[in-house]
C-alpha cells in the first residue's frame, strides 16, 4: 500500500516540475513581475569574531529570502494534493542580492547546491547559510566597557529600487538558534530600509534597495578589568613607591627603571589589540600614557635627588632651592604638630560640673605647652642648617606624596570618565 502511495506522490511530483518547470514558456533569468519585492530576514547562530585591530565581524547565520512567482502555482487537487515541491537555485529566477560592506567574499549570494522550495501559491523560499564578514567601525573610547555597533547590509547586485524591492520580514534579527559568546553580549539587533544611491558618470542617479541587519553587541569586560585594569592600576601607584626606598639604597633607580619597561610592555598590549585609527581615543590609552609620563618624570627626579645625596660641596643657604627645601621642611614639621594636637579642646569653666574643674585645668595646660613645642619646633625647624643628606630626604618624601596625590587623582578620573562614558553611550 506505501508503495503504491510513494509511486503516486512521485509520478505527480514528476508531472508537476515537468508542467511548471520544464514548460517552455518559463525561464528562469526573466522576473515574475515589473517590481517584485522580496522578503528578507536573517538569523544569528553565532558571533565568531569581533577584531577590533581589523574593525571586522564574522558571523555564522543565514539569510531568508521570500518572493511570489505566479508562474510556479499550481492547483494541489490536479497533482495529487501536493502543497510544495523542492527545486534547485538554477531552474528558478532567484534575486542577485550581495553584501555591500563584505570583507571576504563580495560576490552575489549563491548555494548551487542549496534547494528552494516552492508552494502552490507560487511563493518561493530560498534560506543560504553561510559565514559572513563584514566591516565594523570600532568606537575604542570607552574600552573595555564599549558597546560596538555592526552592521550587514545587503543589497540588490543589478536591479534597481524600481525593479526589485527588498522589505525587511520583521523588525529583529532571529536570535533562536543564538550561541552564546564567551566576549561578547549581544545588547539589542534591528532591522532597517534604507534607499542606496547610485551616480553614474553622466551624472543620473539610480537608486536600488538595501536592508541594514544591525547588531549592537556589548563587550563582557570582566576579562579585561582583571588582565588589564587591575596591572595598570597597580604600575601607576608603584610609580610613587620608589620615593619611599632608601636614599643609600642601590635599588632606587632599578626599581623606577624596571616600572617604566613594564608600563611600556602594557602599553604595548593594549595597542595590538586596539584599531590602528586617529577617529577615536582610548580613555585608557591615554591614562596609561598619563601614568608612563608620571613615571618618566619620577626616575629623572629620582636620579636629581641621588645627585643632591652625594654632592660635596657646600651648601648655599641663600639660594632659592635651600630656602624652598626649609618651606617644605617646616610645612611637615607644622602637620606633624598639628596632627598631634588634634582632641586637646578645652572648655570653659563652668560649662561641666566642679568635680571636672582639675582635668579642664590639666587639659589646658597640657595644649599651652604644645602650642609652646610647636612654636619652637617650627623656629628650630627654619633656623637649622641641613646637609645634603637631608636636603635629599625632605625632596623624596615630599615627591612621595605629591605624586601619590597626582596618581589618586588622575586614577579616579580615569575610572570616573570610564564607567559614566561607558553608562551614557548609547549606540
């Protein structure tokens, strides 16, 4: 019975491709229509690479193309009930569409091998898979916390907007079959019409129809915060480390020497990975930059002051660098005091009961005498003649904490920049 049944089906399927098909009046080069619009969509299996260096995206997915050729319908009940039949791409017009923006293949899409299939309302599908590389701007501002936007457009090869129209099939990217990537997060996908212009040498503009499947991907950045933020981070607050060595200590110009070659080497891994344009600065290429000229600045200073700590000569108390050094000394010698001074607060008589009185005198007493000490620290401080030796340590400590101040501030710039740049750009 089965058999009888499948020799039905493929004596009528024969007759049916032999009717539609091979009838004479056919031919697969000419269009079914004037204008004939076709249906478009696409479907996303996979983000296989994004390379920020080449502002490239490589997709897996494929596309969708529906059109109606009334020449192909046909009435089921003549042909044993069949609904749909399946035919190969060179027995049946198909449109010449490409990808405008490829970066590998930019020739018109095709599958010789890939069937379409045919209803019996005349309505044809055509579904190419295929991998898809496409040019990418890339917007390196605010990275690693950026959002890129991609596009794939597609267009008609030949055939203009007043010959084939495309029409998006809906207003999103299918995302059904999506694998998840391990880089990027795929934030939002659209689908737009857009008209493409044409001029031609004597001047008339012909406009043909194009479809712009858009993908806004999101980069996942805790990879790079740890590999990349955190060793950048941690290189600009070492730069400040090397005023706390010891003067006599032989390490003091290696350790600043040996910072600066590892700054270099982060600088240079951010840059190989980084798009080679002047369109758009990274925020964190120019604070890694920042930190590199912070550092550069810290060894010329460390190498002045190991000078001044084994200079020989006499020292000229007159000079504006002496004079500078004592303003500097007597200015830690007052935060000192002052940081010792802090809770002594007295109050008045009468203000507690009698039985406090004594403490109160105490206490006042006791910030009386400081507050001679700190007078007299602050005269001794101005009127003592330093060497060399402590001429050197006031400068380091001093550079120690004014480049401490610079990093915080510059770094929480950096992050501040970062995370709101990051936040507010909305592509």
């Amino acid at each position: 019975m089965f058999e009888i049944v499948e020799a039905l089906f493929t004596t009528d399927a024969t007759t049916l491709r032999s009717t539609n098909l091979k009838d004479a009046t056919y031919d697969p080069v000419v269009r079914p229509a004037e204008t004939i619009n076709v249906k478009a969509g696409f479907s996303l299996f996979s983000i296989d690479t994004v390379d920020t260096a080449q502002q490239s995206l490589t997709v897996t997915g494929w596309i969708t193309l529906t059109w109606n050729d009334y020449r192909l319908a046909w009435q089921p009940s003549s042909f044993g009930g069949i609904k749909e039949i399946h035919v190969l791409p060179s027995e049946v017009w198909k449109p010449e569409v490409i990808i405008i923006n490829s970066v590998a293949d930019r020739g018109v899409i095709h599958d010789d091998n890939l069937q379409l299939t045919v209803t019996y309302t005349g309505d044809v599908l055509w579904e190419p898979p295929g991998l898809y590389s496409t040019h990418c701007e890339i917007d390196i501002t605010y990275y690693p916390f950026d959002r890129q936007k991609c596009i794939i457009e597609m267009t008609s090869w030949s055939m203009t907007k007043d010959h084939l129209e495309l029409d998006h099939a809906s207003d999103d990217i299918d995302t059904e079959d999506f694998r998840i990537d391990g880089e990027w997060n795929l934030y939002r996908t659209s689908v737009e019409d857009k008209d493409l212009p044409d001029t031609k040498p004597d001047g008339t503009v012909e406009t043909f129809s194009q479809l712009d499947f858009i993908l806004v991907l999101e980069r996942r950045p805790a990879f790079y915060a740890i590999n990349y933020l955190l060793p950048i981070i941690a290189a600009s607050f070492l730069s400040c480390v090397v005023f706390l060595v010891p003067m006599h200590s032989k390490e003091k110009v290696s350790f600043i020497l040996t910072l600066i070659l590892s700054i270099a080497v982060l600088l240079t891994l951010i840059a190989s990975v980084l798009p080679h344009t002047s369109l758009t600065t990274s925020v964190l290429g120019i604070y890694l930059a920042t930190t590199m000229f912070l550092s550069v600045i810290s060894a010329v200073i460390t190498v002045l002051l190991l000078i001044i700590l084994h200079n020989n000569e006499k020292i000229d108390v007159t000079s504006s660098f002496y004079k500078l050094t004592i303003i500097i000394s007597c200015a830690g010698c007052k935060r000192g005091s002052k940081n010792r001074s802090v809770g002594s607060k007295v109050v008045p008589n009468g203000t507690f009961p009698s039985k406090k009185n004594k403490q109160l005198m105490e206490a006042k007493k006791e910030t009386e005498q400081k507050a001679i000490e700190t007078s007299v620290s602050t005269d001794e401080c101005k009127k003592k003649a330093y060497t060399w030796t402590e001429v050197a340590s006031i400068w380091d400590r001093f550079c120690f904490w004014t480049f401490l101040a610079l990093t915080c501030i510059t770094t929480i710039s950096f992050l501040v920049a970062l995370g709101v740049g990051a936040v507010l750009n909305d592509v």
